[in-house]
C-alpha cells in the first residue's frame, strides 16, 4: 500500500535582508501580486489580522475556466525563517508548503517545496501528467520572475525548479498514513482530502 505524491523544489536569491523577504510573505495581500492574472486569484477572508499558526485563508481562483474555491491552514509560522501552509478544501487531494528563508546578511535564499497529489487515482496521475505539472510549474515560474522585479534579481546563485514524484509505504494508524519519506523524515496524512502535514516541518 502507498501514498503517491509529487514534489517541486524552487529555489531563488533575493538581495533583500530576510526581515524585509519574510515581512511581504507574511502579508496575506501579496498573495494577489505574485500569482499568475489568467489564475483570476483573490483573497476571499482571512481569520486573522496579522498571520499566525493557526490562520485560515480563503481564496478563489479559475483555472481553465472553471471556478475554484481554496481553503488554507497555517500549519507551522516560525518568523522569520520558516511557514508552511495546507490546504484544507480544494482541488488538490493534498497540498502542503513549506517556504523556507536563510539569513545570508543583504540577501536571503528563499526556498519553496511544495508536495501534492491529486484525487481520482490512476486517472489523476495521468492529469498531472498531462497537464497539472506545466499549470503549477507556470505558477512558480511566473512567482519568481515577479520576484524578481520587486526585489531585483541576485547574482548567480541561479533558480532550481524540480519535479520528483514518490510515495509514502506504510499503513493507517490513529487515522493517519505513516511511511518514511525519500527525505527521511515520516509524513501523517489524514485520511480523505485533508493533509495534516509533515513531521518535523
């Protein structure tokens, strides 16, 4: 028995200190500058003034046409270094973000790793084959290239988008799937369409 997921990796430089990087992260409201115009994104409520574990955000979005309801738990918020968010309700069978962020003095490394996995099974992997994976690497390249105008470019510690795909083996237990990760590290994933995150992210 195993759990399949998909994982992209991006990395990029900003020469901004990591106060400043993770300060426009933090705000909700940037979320709609740094997504692609043809998604229609916008920001629906926000359960909190200021973001913090715990935090809901509602979005919706139209992808090839179709309307799109997100709901999105701040699973983990250690400022200013670390966020991960989840989706709650949405397209995906299981969305979990990490965004990272290194201290490197007037300029910070900023890395996202982002695993999912779609519903439907076999049909499912053939969409993301033919599909998902460009629509989301569109995403996060049309993410760093905005960026990248806001912020400026760093010198050539370059960008890293990759794709890996794999799979979590193991069973249930206490409604949750256990397996060793590629990463070494367990995941708990709630049975359904909920993702109750990563151990030790």
């Amino acid at each position: 028995m195993a759990f399949r997921f998909h994982t992209l990796r991006q990395e990029q430089w900003i020469p901004r200190p990591i106060g400043e990087v993770f300060a426009f992260f933090a705000d909700a409201k940037n979320l709609e500058t740094i997504t692609p115009p043809f998604l229609g994104f916008r920001i629906l409520s926000v359960s909190a003034t200021a973001i913090a574990q715990g935090t809901k955000i509602r979005y919706r979005l139209r992808l090839h046409g179709l309307p799109i309801y997100w709901l999105t738990d701040i699973r983990r918020w250690d400022p200013p270094f670390r966020f991960v968010d989840v989706q709650l309700s949405g397209p995906y069978r299981m969305w979990h973000h990490t965004h990272t962020f290194e201290d490197h003095g007037s300029r910070t490394r900023m890395t996202d790793v982002v695993r999912y996995t779609l519903p439907f099974g076999p049909l499912g992997e053939l969409v993301h084959a033919l599909k998902v994976r460009a629509d989301v690497a569109r995403v996060f390249d049309y993410r760093r290239q905005r960026v990248a105008e806001l912020f400026g470019e760093a010198p050539a510690q370059g960008r890293l988008l990759r794709f890996q795909s794999g799979s979590v083996p193991g069973g249930t237990v206490g409604g949750c799937f256990i397996g060793g990760l590629k990463e070494g590290k367990q995941g708990c994933i709630g049975i359904g369409r909920l993702a109750h995150g990563f151990i030790g992210e």
